[in-house]
C-alpha cells in the first residue's frame, strides 16, 4: 500500500487507523504537544488526551440536541413530520422499556436512557463511515498546518477508545451509588455490601461473614462499570478492525465485503446501544430497590 510516494506495510496501516490524535506533556522536554507517535502517546501517560475522541463525540452530542430540541420547538399535534414521528417513537420505546425494567420512582432515568441510547448509537454510526475518509481530511488539515501527514492520527469511532466507553459507564455507576446511598441510607448500602450473600440468624457468624460479603459484594459492584464498558468497546473495536483489514484488500474486492458487513454491523450498532442503555436502567432500579 502506498501514501503518496511512499510505501507502508499492512502493520503500519492498521496502527496508523487504531491510534488516537493525542495530546499530552512529552516526558522528554516537559512540553505539552501532539504525539508523533504510538510510543510518544503512552510515553504521555494518563494526563494525555484523546482529541478525536472527545471532539467527535462532543460535535455528536451536539448534533443530538440540536436535533431534538428543533423537533421540539416545532411539535404539533395536527400534522407531524416524519422526523417528530421517528424521535415521538423512539421515546415512545425508551418509556416502554424504562416501565419494564424501573420500578422505582426516579424523573431522572428516562431523560438518562434516552440520551444513552441515542448519543451512542450515533458514535458508534461513525463505524460506518470508510475507514479512510475522515483521516483522510485529518491529514491534509495537518499539512495545511505544516505538520507531517504520517504524524497526524485520528481515529473517527469514540466507541472504539477505551476511555470513551469507561468514561460513559463510570458516570453511570457514580450515580448508582450515589441513588443507592440517597434511597437506601448509609446504613442499608452498607448492609447490602455486608450482609449478603451468606446470611445467619446468628449475630456471632453474621460477623465472621462480613469480610466474606463484602468481598464478594465489592468485586460484584466494581465488575459492573468494567463489564458495562468493555462490552460495548470490544464489539465496536472488532467490527473497525474489520472494516481496517478489509480496507486493505484489493479494491474490487473490498466493495464485495464491505457492504455486507456494513449491512451486518447496523446491527451492532443498534444493539450495542440497546444493552448499554438496557444496563443504565437495570442498574438504576437496583439502586432503587429496598427491599434486598
């Protein structure tokens, strides 16, 4: 494969396509730059930030409340448009599912789901644009700038950063626990994480029980962020490895698998959405129930 007069190898394609636009302090001259490298952004530490991710993701939030705050302005009841018919029936789905899932009494959860569900489904939409085109333009407003293009990344999908999925599931476990505290007491978390799942009548081996509990509660509580963020980053990140190596096959052949699996993965991207989404319910009712 060629850039310009150069060739790169297949590896250096696939790195180049799975490495992030970042900023950070470069630890050999205290300066706080663009990487120009895979090793100088891990050099960079955990201070470093992810530029595309955060301005693709941002640029689609946005976007979402442009969007529905539009329709908004310009609901009515006599003639709907099709664009209010499409977002009146995906909350009509996000209220029909937040009424299966929630038994608590929260105003708070359906706004949440629903902007979940939306804002990821449009980042992981991104997976659908060709692999090469965005970068593409990342580049050449690199040049444009006066830098190299072989140091100019930007990774389109924000599903695909681990920082991103983490970011989205660690907000989301913080208000559990913070509901979980606001409903249930100090006292009745605590006794949640303490007092189950080996129970006794007998307050000497209820004692001797709680390191056993509280154990297993806190490696039980903590896999829910980890759990909740890796699923949804492992599936996005395969379906753009996908799409990088079939990127690198001949072009008659790449139109040949690329559109099936385009047609395949609005499928992942749907349903990613949906368990995330599905999740922030489940884990909102938990934190509202009582009576465990």
């Amino acid at each position: 494969m060629s850039t310009g007069n150069e060739t790169i190898t297949s590896s250096d394609y696939i790195k180049h396509h799975l490495q992030n636009l970042t900023y950070g302090q470069n630890p050999n001259t205290g300066v706080w730059e663009l990487a120009h490298s895979t090793q100088e952004a891990k050099d960079m530490g955990f201070m470093a930030i992810h530029l595309d991710t955060l301005g693709v993701s941002f640029i689609l939030g946005a976007l979402f409340l442009f969007l529905f705050y539009r329709t908004g302005k310009k609901m009515t009841a006599d003639t709907p448009s099709g664009i209010q018919n499409f977002i009146e029936s995906i909350i009509d789905f996000i209220e029909n599912n937040v009424r299966g899932s929630f038994n608590g009494k929260n105003p708070l959860v359906a706004p949440l789901s629903l902007t979940v569900f939306i804002w990821i489904v449009l980042m992981n939409t991104m997976d659908l644009v060709p692999v090469d085109w965005l970068p593409y333009v990342a580049q050449q407003v690199g040049v444009f700038f006066g830098a190299d293009p072989h140091h100019v990344f930007f990774k389109v999908v924000p599903t695909t950063d681990p920082n991103a999925t983490f970011g989205l599931a660690i907000g989301i476990f913080l208000l559990m626990l913070y509901y979980s505290i606001k409903i249930k007491g100090f006292g009745g978390f605590s006794a949640e994480l303490t007092l189950h799942p080996f129970e006794s009548k007998n307050i000497f081996v209820k004692l001797l029980l709680i390191p056993a509990n509280f154990f297993l509660e806190s490696v039980s509580l903590i896999a829910k962020p980890v759990s909740h963020s890796l699923r949804l980053f492992g599936n996005m990140y395969a379906g753009e490895m996908i799409f990088i190596l079939i990127a690198l096959l001949p072009f008659w052949i790449q139109w040949t698998l690329s559109l099936p699996w385009a047609i395949f993965h609005i499928l992942i991207i749907l349903l990613q959405a949906f368990i995330f989404m599905t999740l922030v319910i489940v884990y909102m009712d938990m934190a509202h129930n009582k009576e465990h």
